[in-house]
C-alpha cells in the first residue's frame, strides 16, 4: 500500500489530477483504517506509518484545523487534503450552483436543499446504491438537525 500512496502522491503531484482508479484506492485505503467511515487522528497517523507515508507541512497543518474543529474526519475530508477534488465532473461549479440554486427554491430556507431531495435526484441519475449510501453519509457532516444543506458548502466540498 505505501507503493500505492507513493505513486498517487506522484501523480498528483506531477497532473494535479488522479484516475478514478487511483482515487478508489484510497477511498479503499481510508475504509480499511478508519470505522464507520470515519477516521480519528490516531488511526490516519497509524494508516500513514503502515503505508511509510509522511505528508507534506502543508498537509500536516490542514489534517490539524480540521482535527481541532471535530474529533472524526470523512473520506472527502481526507481526500480534500491531497487536493484530490472533483476534476472529472463534467460541469463547471457554476453550473452546479446555479442547478442546486434552482433546487432550493422548493424550500423556505435559502440556500438549502434537503438530504432527501440530493437522494432523490441521485437515484434519478441511476447512481449505483452503495454509491447512493456512501455519498449521503459523506453529506452528514455538511447537513443541520433538519436534514438540510447548505449546497454552496457541498458545491464547495466538491471544487
């Protein structure tokens, strides 16, 4: 696995960019470390020690804001560290704001959609079920008591 690490951090490094495949390794990397599809400081210093992994200062210094503001970290959380971002969406962050922009309009309070309804349109576009549950557990972290979210946090999370 630290073969495997190594040479997406070179890639990312060299593109800026991952294949699919690189980016489920991983994912699957983080599953196999974290519980529940969450990971503590302890068990991402343990992943990186098995996987001879030392990340950058820059790393290190974003993994600690975000440890200082919750206990647990998501894979997208984990991911957004290396910069490893949703370049392969087909549209631009425009026009996903402007499309969830136009969702939220069903609701009262401005600027939010509600996990339901991003479940709803996920299954529309036949997105996978595992694919579906790991994308809205993703969302959990973003939404508030009521189940909504604010969809310029999740556009940003994805940009």
């Amino acid at each position: 696995m630290s073969n495997c690490i190594n040479k997406i951090m070179d890639q990312q490094a060299k593109s800026n960019k991952l294949t699919m495949k690189q980016v489920e390794e991983l994912r699957a990397m983080f599953t196999c470390y974290s519980k529940d599809d969450m990971m503590t400081q302890e068990q991402l210093n343990t992943m990186f020690a098995n996987i001879n992994f030392v990340p950058t200062q820059s790393q290190k210094e974003k993994y600690a804001k975000l440890f200082a503001i919750r206990d647990k970290i998501s894979c997208n959380e984990f991911m957004t560290i290396f910069k490893i971002k949703a370049d392969d969406i087909p549209y631009s962050k425009s026009e996903i704001l402007n499309a969830f922009k136009f969702l939220s309009q069903e609701y009262k309070k401005p600027n939010h959609i509600n996990k339901e309804r991003i479940q709803e349109v996920l299954k529309y576009l036949e997105l996978d079920g595992r694919d579906i549950a790991k994308i809205m557990h993703s969302l959990d972290g973003l939404a508030d008591k009521d189940g909504d979210i604010d969809y310029r946090d999740l556009v940003e999370s994805l940009f």
